[in-house]
C-alpha cells in the first residue's frame, strides 16, 4: 500500500463507532450491556478500589473520571473474556474457592467486595484461565481453531481497493484545480511535483490496519467510484492532505485467507490471550459517549499490549453569560 502503509505503524489498532446505547448502559460488548449501575458499585467499592490500584470514590462526592473508565475498563474486559471463552466452546463456571484463594494470596479480602466485584473478578479469573489454556494449543491448530479466528477478526479480512494520492497543505488549491479541470488522481500526481500516489488497487487493497486512524471512518463512509477530499491526516511529522476513490470493497473468504488464520494461530500460540482480548475489544465494544470515548489500543506495564477506554470528547464551552442590559436610544 506505498506511501499510507508507511505514513502509520498501526496494525488492528482501529476505533470502534460508537453506536446508540441506552443511557443506564455505560458500554456493551460483543452486545452484552454493561448497566451503569454495576461500574458505579464497582467504583465506589474500596477493596475494590485496592485490588486496582485506583482511589475509590466517595458517596458524598461526584464520581471521579479516572475511577469510573477503571471500573468500566474492567466490566468490558469481563464481558469480552466471557463472551470469547463461550464463543470457543468453554463453559465457563466459577469456583468459588479458588477465586477467594487468589483474592487472598493478592491481600484482598474476598468478604470485602461488593457483590457487583466479587461477580466481575469472578468469572473474569474463571474463563481467563479457560480461554488462556484453549489458545496454548494454538501451536499446532485444527480446521475449528482457524475458522474461530477467522470468525472472531472480521476487520482483518475486509479489504478497500483504493486509488489514493497525498500533498502538502500548500499543494492543496493546486491539485482541486487539476481534479476540477478533469485531470484524475493518477494523472494529477504524475504532473505535479510533491503529489504522490499513495495507495494503488493495482498493486493490493488495503484493511482497515493499514490506514492512518484519521482516515478509517472517512474511507469506510466514502462512496464508490468518487473523488474524496482532500483529508487532513496527521502521521508522524507535518500534516498531510489526502484524495482518494474507493474502487471496491472485498470481504476475503475463509479459503482466501486460511494462510492468514495459520499465521494467527502461531502468533497466538506463543504470547499471553491478553493481546487477543484486547483485539476483540477495539473491535466489538461500543461505548456510550457521556461515559468514555471509544476503545484503544495501549502499551501495558510488562511490554505487550490491553485496551483502554478513551477520555470522552470535552464538552463545547458554554456560551458566555451575558448580563441584562438596557439600549439607549439616542435623541434625535
């Protein structure tokens, strides 16, 4: 993909939309719903709060930001754990005794939690383990192990065949002019110094992976077989202006990318299932915007990978209070 493949180091780091969730939900995933009610008991637990790390938040005050996307961090981990160690047919049961076992071993009294935490700690521990041990036999995968990971990372087999050039801010009023002559995005970039061509369906398509992340939702919103932009994108250094047409959009079948799957499994096989949670929940959690902005990739504390949610997007300011005022009328 030339130029938009070294213009972002990204790989399945994408954002995820958010969607319409109903206000007494904080978040949903892979369409579980996480109610409100569940992250607050769990931020204003503070044995809770210990096992986390993170300052509790006081009855008698408003719910501090940081705490609430912790304890939200944690149910939507929770959900995402579950829901995997489910959809790769483990049966996920939680054993009491060995729960309270690690609590104890962490300093965590497990009588102290809420009944809210106790049931997240619970099952996150009980089918982290479960989905943990199904993916060590990644090493040497079955035909059900590739079609799981296949099903399970539909953004990684969805392609846009694309033709895309980039410019300098400055160069902008010189390629609209050339496109508003008739000139196409090919024949631009060929007359026109510091216009290069940066993506070409004639050489592959791209995934959503290999986009710069400003660009994603614009080319999955864009129509077929028109010219859009130009795109302010921001890679690693001074802004860049991107046109582009979507050629063609391709779903690959499982038999187009089984090779893929196998290199999956392999990758898998050999790192902790963190990094495919993570994977999973960039890709399948919708937040609800009052409570958090959309889901991240981040680097952990021991080198690999989790997910995040994001700060929200500030509110606008608030207009300006004006006073009351009298108009005086001049006397003619």
């Amino acid at each position: 993909m030339r130029a938009l493949i070294a213009l972002t180091g990204v790989s399945m780091m994408l954002l995820v939309s958010c969607g319409v969730i109903a206000d007494d939900n904080a978040a949903t995933a892979q369409g579980t719903p996480i109610s409100v009610e569940t992250v607050n008991a769990m931020a204003e637990d503070p044995v809770f709060a210990g096992l986390l790390n993170f300052e509790p938040a006081g009855s008698e005050s408003v719910l501090r930001g940081a705490t609430a996307r912790n304890s939200l961090d944690f149910a939507i981990r929770t959900e995402t754990i579950v829901n995997e160690a489910e959809r790769w047919g483990l049966e996920v049961t939680i054993d009491q005794q060995k729960v309270a076992s690690g609590l104890t071993a962490a300093g965590v009294d497990p009588a102290g939690l809420s009944d809210e935490a106790l049931d997240q700690v619970g099952r996150q521990l009980s089918a982290y383990d479960l989905l943990s041990a199904r993916f060590s036999g990644l090493a040497e995968p079955t035909e059900e192990d590739l079609r799981l990971l296949y099903d399970g990372a539909p953004v990684l087999w969805e392609r846009t065949c694309m033709l895309a050039i980039t410019a300098s801010v400055e160069s902008e009023d010189t390629v609209n002019e050339a496109l508003d002559s008739g000139g196409t995005l090919r024949t631009t970039a060929v007359a026109h110094d510091g216009v290069e061509i940066a993506a070409d369906p004639e050489e592959a398509c791209a995934g959503e992976g290999d986009l710069p992340p400003d660009l994603v939702d614009v080319v999955n919103e864009a129509p077929i077989d028109e010219v859009t932009g130009p795109v302010a994108i921001s890679p690693q250094g001074p802004e860049v202006l991107v046109w582009f047409v979507v050629e063609e959009r391709q779903e690959l079948s499982f038999e187009e990318v089984r090779q893929d799957a196998m290199l999956l499994a392999e990758r898998f096989a050999t790192q902790p299932v963190d990094a495919w949670i993570a994977f999973v929940m960039v890709n399948s959690v919708e937040v609800n915007p009052r409570y958090g902005g959309p889901v991240q990739m981040v680097d952990d504390l021991r080198g690999g990978v989790s997910a995040r949610v994001t700060r929200p997007d500030a509110p606008p300011p608030a207009p300006p209070v004006i006073d009351d005022f009298e108009l005086t009328v001049p006397e003619s």
